[in-house]
C-alpha cells in the first residue's frame, strides 16, 4: 500500500473516532486517564477500529528466504486437461444447460443444436440399415447356391458386392452419426431425433461460453472451453546461470503476483531439455501441492527454488515498521472483555442518548485488543515476508498484526503526543 494510501485511510480513522469521542466526554476524560497508565509499548483497539484500518492477525511463518533461486512463471495445464468444444455439425442453439463456471462430468450434454441435415442423416442410415438387412440375406442365400452349383459365380459375386458396399455406407452413416453424439438405441427403434447433443469431452469447469439461445453455430466452431484445474502446475523459468542448481525434487515456493503476502508450495518434477535463446533459459516444471480453488491457468507467480531447506521464522513485509532507527513488529498481547461502567454510563444517557448508549453497549460486549510492540531484527527479505528474530521471549506460536501495522503505529505516535485514544 502507497503512503496516500496509508495517510488516506489514517485520517479517516482518526476523524471517525474523533467525531465518536466528541458526543462522550465522560468516556474522553476515562480514557485520557486509562490510557496515561498503560504501558509505553501498548496499543488498544477495538474491533470497529480495526475494521476501518484494514488492520489482519496472523501468525509467524516458516519460509526460506536466503538459501533460494528466484524465478517467475505461469500456472499452467496439461493439453489434456483442457478442451475447447464444438459441434460436428452446425445448427441453431435451442437449449444451454450449464453456466460458466459450473462443473461438468464427461458426456455432459452441454447444449442442443437443431439442423434438418441431422434429421436426413438418421433417416439415410435407418433406409440402410434396413436395405443392409435384406441384402446380407440375399447374399447369404446366394452363397449357398454358389456353394451347391446351382447358382453362377457372377451372381454370388454381385450379391457380396452389394451387401459389403452397403455395410460400408451403414457404417460411414454410424460413425457420422456417432460424431454428432446420436443415440443408436433409439434410432435402431426407428425414432427419430430433431435434436444434435453438444457433449462435454472432459470432466472440469466451464470456462468460457461463447454462443447464446438462437444463435447459429457454424462446423468447428467454439462453443465452450471446459478446464480441469486438478493438474494445475507451474512453468517456471531457469536461467542459464542457474541451470546446474536446479533439479527435479526440488521444493517450490511461489506466491500469486496479484498476492504477495500469501505463499504456497509446490515441487518440481520434470525440467525441459531443450534451451530457450529469447530468454536463454529452460523451462522447469513442478507439481503444485497445496492446491486451493483461487489458482487458475495463465495466472503469473514469483517464485523461488529452495536449494537448502533450511526455514527461519519470517512475517509479511506490512508486518513490520521502523520507529528511531530500529525494527518492530505488533503482537496481540490479550483481549479484555467488556468493563460493567459501560452499562452504568448506558443507564445514565438512556433517555438523551439512547443509540450512542446502545452502541456503547454494543462494544463493551466486544472488549479490546492490546497490542504489544516488540522490538525484533530483520534478516533476508523476499517473496513479500521478511525474516524476523525478536529480541525478547515471546509465547508459543503468538498473534502478530500481518497487515496494517503501520496504523497501530500512527495510533500509538497519536497517545504519546496527549491526546489519548478514546473508544
């Protein structure tokens, strides 16, 4: 986030909270004496404040920032895992059953087309069909009367001629209508269908639509793409002087370009033998472990190759700010509970000041959270986290402020100057 940004967002903090303490100067004057008492390295906030700063908990990350090749890439699918869908036939769109987005199973009909050729297809193929029939018993009859001389070859030859030309064109007519997704159980009743099924190929999530009701769809032509995210991976590339670094098994750390402050892991697992001149580098692929439904193909990542895997306790970059020359970070020391003045205060107001009461009310029940800063010195920087080390003791697996912490910052500069923090 952008200093505006920060100064932006501070300033509404500050007037909303302002205009909130101006209507309880019973509450400013308490907590200008409250706050006198507390510790130097505290901060208190309640939740609606820490809604307004954009303020986030987390907690301490184990990552590997120094021992690690840096690299980008793209999130990628197998060929096989994505398809584009059309119909072998045009036709003019009478039914879509799916949206973008939905998640189909292989053999999905996605739509329905209608074209009269479709309509003379089946009925050609039932007319063969039926002819094959007849000529396969003629040809059979006449075999046997060739095999008894009673009947001539010319006559047997021209009957297997007859029956194996219509067996072909049967089945040319089968394999057109197969194409078209015709079902032959009905069709071998003698029904007719007006209707041309757009199936799925695949099994995955549509992802494009790209005709609508009434639309007339030409041969070929896309109708929707599906994608199957289940072999989701990335391609990375590994420049040249990096090459002898890297191999398969390799463990991947790689964070989203749009989110920075969220990493995920994965594994490489093959790496391509061809050299790439523009830019002189290969291509390394790996397997994405911990896959969630916000990692989509064509997405960028940074990324990183961890060479050593040793891991050091690390907090994104928003985490940490700088006051006189040293380093801190905000950790969530406790949160009270609500104090009983509040709903003394709510009983005294309750005719003059009913919905400021109520909201006192409201928040009392919401308690605070004291925040502590604690000093802490920084190693390797990367990937958006930052290697910390506290330099006091702190509680197992603590809550540290991950984003925002430059407003608790601000909040604390704004105490030690005399004005207080009212709530």
């Amino acid at each position: 986030m952008n200093t505006f940004k920060h100064i932006a967002l501070l300033i509404s903090a500050i007037q909303f909270w302002g205009c909130h303490s101006h209507d309880h100067s019973h509450d400013e004057t308490h907590s200008t004496e409250e706050h006198a008492a507390r510790p130097k390295d505290e901060v208190h906030l309640l939740q609606q404040q820490m809604d307004v700063m954009g303020i986030e908990l987390g907690h301490f990350q184990e990552v590997n920032l120094s021992t690690t090749i840096k690299t980008s890439g793209q999130l990628e699918l197998p060929p096989q895992n994505k398809a584009s869908v059309s119909a072998m036939m045009g036709g003019r769109v009478t039914e879509i059953y799916v949206l973008e987005g939905d998640f189909v199973k292989k053999g999905k009909t996605l739509a329905l087309l209608e074209n009269p050729e479709f309509i003379t297809l089946q009925q050609e193929y039932a007319q063969a069909k039926n002819r094959l029939a007849f000529l396969e018993k003629e040809y059979e009859r006449k075999k046997q009367l060739f095999a008894d001389s009673i009947s001539s070859a010319k006559n047997f030859q021209q009957a297997e001629s007859e029956y194996l030309t219509e067996t072909a064109k049967v089945n040319a007519l089968k394999a057109r209508l197969g194409l078209m997704g015709a079902d032959f159980n009905e069709l071998d009743e003698g029904k007719i269908i007006s209707s041309i099924p757009v199936a799925a190929p695949i099994s995955g999530y549509i992802s494009d639509i790209g005709v609508s009701m009434g639309s007339y769809v030409q041969p070929e032509q896309q109708m929707f793409q599906i994608v199957d995210n289940e072999f989701i991976h990335i391609d990375l590339l590994i420049y040249e002087k990096d090459i002898p670094e890297v191999s398969t098994g390799q463990k991947v750390i790689f964070a989203l370009a749009t989110r920075p402050d969220s990493l995920f892991e994965g594994k490489i697992f093959a790496i391509d033998k061809a050299f790439n001149k523009m830019p002189r580098a290969v291509t390394a692929h790996a397997v994405i472990e911990n896959k969630q439904g916000i990692l989509l193909p064509g997405m960028y990542v940074d990324a990183r190759i961890v060479t050593d895997d040793k891991k050091t306790a690390a907090v994104p970059d928003d985490a940490i700010v700088s006051d006189a020359g040293l380093n801190y970070i905000f950790v969530l020391k406790e949160k009270t509970h609500a104090k009983a003045e509040h709903e003394h205060e709510k009983e005294e107001h309750v005719h003059e000041r009913k919905e400021h009461a109520d909201e006192n009310h409201k928040e009392s029940h919401e308690g605070e959270f004291i925040f502590q800063k604690i000093e802490v010195n920084t190693g390797a920087s990367d990937i958006g986290f930052t290697e910390v080390v506290p330099v006091q003791p702190l509680p197992e697996n603590p809550t540290v402020v991950v984003k925002g912490a430059f407003y608790l910052l601000a909040e604390m500069k704004k105490g030690e100057g005399g004005e207080g923090h009212h709530h």
